[in-house]
C-alpha cells in the first residue's frame, strides 16, 4: 500500500513539473511516506527524518515534507520536534502535496494537513514502478480493530470505490500493456460495504476478468473471519485469478487470538484453508504471525508451531510484538522478555525455511507458467518472473521479452527462488 501511495506523490509532484532523481543531494523536494504498523519502522522513519537536517542546514530550499501512517499518527509532533520539516501530510490527504510543495517553495513552513476525510480522491496520476503489473487501490481503510494494530486510525474507516472507477483504470493499464494487477484493501473480503452499487468482492473479481489484455489478478490481504465459499469459488473458477493467496493467520493459540481481537479461532482458520486446498489446485498460502504477543506462554507458541506444521505455509512474515500507542494491546503488560520473543522468532523463520524448501521443490519438473518481468538485478543475462503461486522464477528469455507469459519448467528449487528454463506456454 506505501508502494502505491508513494506512486500516487510521484505522480503528483510529475503534475508540477517535477522529475525523479537517484540522490537525495540532487533533490529540490523530499518527501517521506511513512510506516507506523511496527516499531522498528517508525524508528527508522524518525531516524531518517533527523539525519535529513543536514541537508536542510547545506540547502535552505530544501522542501522535506512528511506522509503516510506516522505522519497521519503524529503529524503535529513531528512538526515541532523537527524544525527543518516544511509539512506532514496524512494518508488520505496525497492530493494535498502539490499544494504544500507550492506553499513551503513560496516560504510558508511548517503545515499539516492530517484530518482523514472519509471521502476519498484518487490520484489522478500515478508515476508507476513497474510496466508489467500494477497496484489498484480497491478500498481504504478497516473496521476490524485488531488489537494490536495502528491500521484503523491511521488509515480511516473502511471506503469502497465504485467498481466502474476500479474497471477503467484497469482497462487503460491493460491497454498501456500492463499484464497483472493486485487489487489491495486492508480487507478486500469486505469490499462493496456501503457503496449505492449491489456488489462484493467477488463480483468485482468476475468484472475484471473480463478485461482483454490482462493476463492476471492478485488480491491482499484476505481476513478469515470474512472470507466466503463463494470468494473460494472465484478463486477457482475465473482464470486470470491466480492460485495464490495472502491469509494472516497471526497466532495458532485460540487464547491469543482472542486477545487480538481476530474473530475466529485457530479451527476456523485451518477449515477455510482446507476448503482452499480442495478447490484450487496448487494453491499457494502466505501468512503472517506475530510472536511475543502480552499472555503468550510457551504453550501457546508452541500451538503456533504445530500450525506451521500442520498448515505448511508456501511463506510467512514474522514479525516480533512491539506496541502501538492508542491501540488496545497497548494497554496490557508486555510480558513477553525481548530475549524469548528472538528467540520464538528464529525458530520460526528457520522452520519456515525448511517448509518453503519442500514446498517448492515439489514443483521441480513441473510445467508452469511465468509472467516474464524483465533482466534480473543481479545479472542482466538472466530474466525473472513470477509463476501464478506468486514465486520468483530466474531463466534465460530467449526469444521471450518482458510481459510475455510462457511455461516454465524449474530444475531447482530454493526457499524462495526457482531456476529454470522456459517452454512454450
């Protein structure tokens, strides 16, 4: 989602006639979008910003300017505490920054514009990344209030947009020559709550692929406690839809779940990704987990591993509790020590490590199909990929060029990447 917004300001600053550089030291503007949901991203937002002065100091029409999720959280803060920021701009306020640009180049400093309309106004212009796949905003916002997550208030209320706005701009990105779009919301399950129009996510996904040109559709983040038989359907019925999904599990202890706040219990989890499994062959399951969350004994991590291996996750984030202020987690006692949530951990990366290998590997020999997304970073003879399971394939092109989709064969497998070569697709 910060990979889109940051598209969105890039796009807007473009508007005014400005251009991208690779250094900071060349810039007449800096803008930081922002990370709040974890401590350690927040520090090095705060530290990034600090180390920024020095610039200002050299350059005093410097414009430094602020967004994203700690700026929506402690916009003003940020203001007063670093004197060389010239604005702080909120998450629903991106089409504000051309005009706080202006302003701060005209000398007036120091502004906010932080207060989060429902409403929301899509960037007219984004300066896109990639040119084979695309980010789409589909809704903003979220109403489950987990625990411990940051989301809900600095992200807003839950806001659809009308699938006729959603449709036409997939349509001009398919006709620009874009091949894949991953429809985002911080709970797409819930899409179409409170618009005019009669229709879910599910009827969203069967509108778009229909689009000619576009050769597949991701979607993130799916909760459990809203995903449908009927979304499962979708998944293995519409063909552009590929056999991957992103399904936060967060913790395999019923007591923990609770406490965050998830609305569903380790069971309900483990039948809907059964019922996935028996639909849509080849499925491939992400997650997400935290460890050390307040009350997490011993007993209650180990319920997490035994998930891990009962489940098998293709890949997983893992990410170790931190508070967030304003949050309900941030009133209980964190009683987890530093050392036990390293710890937990590891011994989780390293287990999912072993599981991706195994996973991967059983696609050793197999035909698949890649989506061709041009040379690899590291060597510009190789060309890289991503098959429908959404893992990164590295082969020699030959006569196929970037946006292709063809068949791929890999020969070897690691926990992350398959080598390989490609077929006729």
């Amino acid at each position: 989602m910060n990979e889109l917004d940051s598209e969105a300001m890039a796009g807007a600053m473009s508007e005014l006639g400005y251009e991208m550089v690779s250094s900071e030291k060349d810039a007449d503007v800096i803008i930081l979008n922002t990370c709040t949901v974890r401590d350690l991203a927040e520090k090095k937002a705060l530290g990034k910003i600090g180390a920024l002065k020095k610039l200002k100091d050299a350059n005093r029409k410097l414009v430094i300017g602020v967004a994203g999720c700690l700026a929506q959280q402690r916009g003003e803060q940020l203001l007063k505490r670093f004197k060389h920021l010239d604005f702080a701009v909120g998450t629903r306020e991106i089409d504000e920054i051309p005009g706080l640009v202006a302003e701060a180049v005209a000398g007036r400093r120091q502004i906010s514009r932080l207060c989060g309309r429902r409403k929301i106004t899509e960037p007219a212009v984004y300066k896109r990344m990639h040119d084979v796949k695309a980010f789409i905003y589909v809704m903003r916002g979220c109403e489950n209030f987990c625990s411990y997550c940051i989301v809900p208030y600095v992200r807003g209320h839950e806001a659809s947009r009308p699938s006729f706005e959603i449709i036409d701009e997939i349509k001009k990105l398919a006709d620009a020559g874009y091949r894949e779009v991953c429809l985002l919301g911080q709970n797409v399950n819930s899409y179409g709550r409170g618009l005019d129009e009669k229709i879910d996510f599910t009827g969203l996904l069967e509108k778009i692929n229909k689009i000619g040109g576009l050769e597949r559709i991701r979607f993130m983040t799916s909760h459990p406690k809203d995903i449908s038989d009927r979304l499962i359907r979708a998944v293995a019925e519409l063909d552009k839809v590929c056999e991957s999904i992103h399904f936060p599990l967060q913790s395999g202890s019923d007591k923990i779940l609770k406490l965050m706040n998830r609305g569903y219990t380790y069971a309900d989890y483990l039948k809907i990704v059964d019922k996935l499994r028996k639909n849509v062959k080849d499925i491939a399951v992400s997650t997400d987990i935290i460890v050390g969350f307040p009350g997490e004994t011993e007993q209650d991590f180990r319920q997490t591993v035994k998930a891990f291996n009962e489940i098998e996750f293709n890949s997983s984030f893992i990410f170790k509790y931190s508070p967030r202020s304003g949050t309900k987690a941030a009133e209980l006692d964190d009683d987890v020590p530093f050392k036990a949530k390293l710890e937990r951990n590891r011994e989780l990366l390293d287990l999912q490590e072993e599981i991706s290998v195994r996973k991967n590997e059983k696609f050793v020999g197999k035909k698949l199909e890649v989506l061709i997304e041009g040379p690899s970073r590291k060597d510009k003879n190789i060309s890289t990929g991503r098959t429908r399971q959404n893992v990164i394939a590295l082969f020699e092109s030959g006569k196929h060029g970037k946006g292709d989709v063809a068949g791929f064969i890999p020969r070897l497998a690691s926990s992350s990447v398959l080598r390989g070569k490609l077929t006729d697709k």
